[in-house]
C-alpha cells in the first residue's frame, strides 16, 4: 500500500520530490531526549524510505534505542515547497537482502554519479548499516498560483 497518489496533484508532486532530491534530513532522538538531525542519502519506494550508514555514528546508536524518526527535504522555492515525514526505523543486518528487492539496485543508480569514482560495492564497505524507515505519516506544502496546496497523509 503507498500513501501519495499520483492522481493528486499535490502528492504526486511530493512523491517525484522524494524519488528525484538527493538529500534528505534524517531525525532521530539522543538518550537525554534532544533531537539530532542530519543530511543523508536515500532511496524511496513509497511508504518505505531506504539509507545506508556506517555503523559507528549517533544516528544508529539513537535508533537502538528510539526507532521513531522524522525527515524532512530542504524547502524549495523559498521556503513554499515543504515535505515532512514521521515513521518508524528499522536497522538492517548488513548480510541480509532489504524488504524491497529494489532498494539496492536503485540507490547505487541514483548515486553513481555522486560515489566519486568508487563503486557501490565499495562504497557499501563503508556504510553496512541499512536504515529502513516505513513512512507512517506525510505533510506537505506548496505555494502554487492558485494558492496553497497542503497534503496531509494519511491525516
């Protein structure tokens, strides 16, 4: 089941955002509570959104611990093209294949051009941890001429 619809305008937009931006802001919650967001790469496949991440950094560590997260895409056109997600994390084994069969394949096609000569494979050496985030909730904006379009899903 996904949760936009290519048949509304507004959540057909905020889903070619999600599949094309190659930066997504990553939200997770430090043991005394306070937030802790950073910018990583990602694949989506509506409703689950894929990272990969060495298993050393804080993001891992908060999510052994507290695996509901938020993300958000940088805003567009100043500030008047907003996409917000809540969902839950899961760490994957790094031995494992993911959910989506996909995933994977698809990462390492959006950023061939952004490993820096490397290839996946290898780049996979570095970053083991798969971060798999089913997306529970998502709301966004956008100043259009006939206005503001705000998609709430699913409410």
């Amino acid at each position: 089941m996904t949760l936009l619809s290519s048949r509304i305008p507004g959540q057909a937009h905020a889903d070619e955002r999600l599949r094309d931006e190659p930066v997504i802001w990553l939200a997770t919650t430090t043991p005394s509570g306070r937030p802790h967001a950073v910018p990583v790469w990602f694949w989506w496949s509506d409703p689950v959104l894929t990272v990969f991440t060495r298993p050393d950094t804080a993001k891992v560590t908060h999510l052994r611990a507290r695996p509901h997260v938020a993300l958000h895409l940088d805003t567009a056109s100043y500030g008047g093209d907003v996409v917000l997600l809540r969902g839950r994390a899961t760490l994957g084994d790094p031995h494992e294949s993911l959910p989506d069969d996909d995933a994977e394949p698809a990462f390492a096609a959006k950023y061939a051009a952004m490993l820096g000569g490397q290839s996946f494979a290898q780049w996979r050496e570095t970053f083991t941890v798969p971060v798999v985030v089913t997306v529970e909730s998502i709301v966004a904006w956008r100043a259009t001429p006939e206005g503001l379009d705000q998609q709430v899903v699913p409410g």
